[in-house]
C-alpha cells in the first residue's frame, strides 16, 4: 500500500505544484518578509482520544502542531483559523469551551490571534482543522531542500518523550513520571529556537521531528538529493524513558521512530558549527553524498536506517 507521502509527491508531480514539499507554504507578502501558511487535520481516536486527553489538551495540541511546522521554517506565527466537526455528544457540555481555553492559553503564549474558521456538526469523529499563518524574512523560509554532503545533522532538546507518554496512556499504566505524558499531550513547539536559527543564517535544511526521527531525515535527504549517517551513540533519549521503560534497545526505538517530539531536526555546514554553542542543541550525524541512503553506526558497525514512523497508510 502506498503511503501518504507517495500519495503526496504524486498529485506534486502530476499538477507541477512547485510550492508543496515543506512544512509550510512559502508566498510572497512583500518587499520585507513571505508568508508561512501551515494547514494540519486532527482526527479523533487517530491522532488524540477522548479517554486520556481533556479538552483543553486537546485544543493545545491541535495548535502546537501548526506552530510546530511555522517554527521549522525559522518563521514568526501571527494567525489562527480553526474549523471544526463537532458531534452532538460534545456539543451540549463544556467541551468546546475548555477546547478553546486550552488553545487560546498556547495562543497567547506565541502571540496567535484567532481570526478565523468554521463549525459544522458530524455525525462520525471529533475532527480538527488547523491552520496557523506566520511570516518569516524575505527570501529567508528555511526548507527542507538545502543540505549539503559535509553538513552535520542536529537535534534540539531529546527525544522519544512523547512516544514514552503514548505507551503509557495506550497501556493505561500510571507512573510517577508524567513528564512522558505531558510531553504526548502538550507538546511544546520550538517557536523561539527556530526564529534563532534563521537570525543565524546559518541552516542549511530544517524540519519538526513529528512523524519520527527516522522518517523526518529521510524527507530532508528526498528533499536534498542527499543521504545522512547517524551516530547511534549521538542521539539525546528523554531521561524519563529509561527511568519508565528499562531495556535500552526500547527507548531507543521510541527516540528514532517515535516522534510527536516536535523538536527540530537541521543541517549547518561544518564551518558554522561554533556558531550553535550557546543553543540546546546536539550533533547526531553528517549528511552524505549518497542519495537517499540513510545510514546508522554503532562503536564502528553500520547498519541501514529505514523510516519506521508513524504512516497514515
């Protein structure tokens, strides 16, 4: 079955559409700065479930995955349009006003203004349509097209917190550590860290980490014309799983294919790379001269990395 990604790629290449393949559109707004305009489909028991998540988290995630994408394009969020399917269960309670509480408290933390959307009744899942338009200087949008072979491969922050969490809740365990849990249910976008990279200049490629590490390198290797080796060693796991789940081969599994981390995985030249010191990042990788080949080492063994993400299909 083909996946989501090669369904993507097909209707760019059948319609010449020029502007797809980032985390955001980039158009033109004028002689200062372009347009980000970020669009992402929440879907009811496929991307939350009501059992584990309030309404307020709910409506924090369904815009920290927007802001997510504005912020790995190095770009400023400034608008909000949301539209909603709603069933009638949830219509006659709170539910919508704890919702939009939830979203309008990460909203004001990033300075979103709500400008827009729509509400419809359905008559199947709770659906969420989000869509979060930025700004970012001009000619200055961050894609994931331009890694180089030599350039090394960085991560923010650590990773396979937000998977730990999801097998937690799938497993309905409860554990002292509700880090993992917080992280699954309100992410936290690196808005800030991304508007730091673009003021560097210094990125060559960058992505949010939302469908796993693994996968997300492999769609800046596509993008690039490029492949990439990963030192296993490198990689920054969330302190929490080993703490949650003791065998070491598991969270490391949730660090590269987890995802929903929601950091930002880029590429700098190796010339530049002093330029990052002060900023919590880490060096996980070079970027190679091998198309599309992903590769991971471990104390001088090298193995293929295939994207073992999370697929819709």
């Amino acid at each position: 079955m083909k996946s989501e990604f090669q369904f993507i790629n097909s209707i760019k290449d059948r319609f010449s559409l020029s502007e797809v393949g980032d985390d955001c559109a980039v158009l033109p707004k004028d002689k200062d700065s372009d347009l980000l305009i970020s669009a992402d489909l929440l879907v009811q028991d496929v991307d939350f479930r009501l059992e584990w998540s309030n309404p307020a988290d709910i409506g924090h995630k369904s815009l920290a995955v927007s802001l997510s994408d504005i912020a790995a394009m190095g770009g400023t969020p400034l608008w909000g349009l949301l539209s909603l399917a709603v069933p009638k269960s949830l219509w006659n309670d709170d539910f919508l006003d704890n919702f939009y509480e939830g979203w309008h408290f990460l909203a004001k933390k990033h300075g979103v203004e709500l400008v827009g959307g729509d509400i419809s009744s359905t008559t199947g899942k709770f659906v969420i349509d989000s869509i979060v338009v930025g700004e970012v200087p001009k000619d200055r949008a961050i894609r994931r097209s331009g890694a180089n072979p030599g350039d090394h491969i960085y991560v923010s922050g650590t990773l396979g917190g937000a998977a730990g969490g999801l097998r937690l809740l799938e497993t309905s365990q409860i554990h002292p550590k509700l880090h993992l849990i917080e992280k699954q249910l309100r992410p936290a976008p690196q808005v800030e860290l991304g508007k730091q990279l673009n003021a560097l200049g210094i990125v060559t490629s960058m992505i949010d980490i939302s469908d796993g590490l693994s996968s997300d390198l492999a769609h800046i290797c596509r993008s690039s014309g490029v492949g990439a080796s990963i030192n296993i060693e490198k990689i920054p796991i969330d302190p929490n799983l080993a703490e949650t789940f003791p065998d070491r081969d598991e969270n490391l599994e949730l660090a590269i294919n987890g995802g929903e981390d929601f950091e930002l995985l880029f590429t700098v030249s190796p010339e530049d790379a002093d330029q990052l010191r002060s900023l919590d990042v880490v060096s996980i990788g070079t970027i190679t001269e091998h198309t599309d080949i992903l590769e991971i080492f471990q104390k001088g063994n090298t193995k293929e990395l295939r994207p073992g993400g999370f697929r819709h299909f």
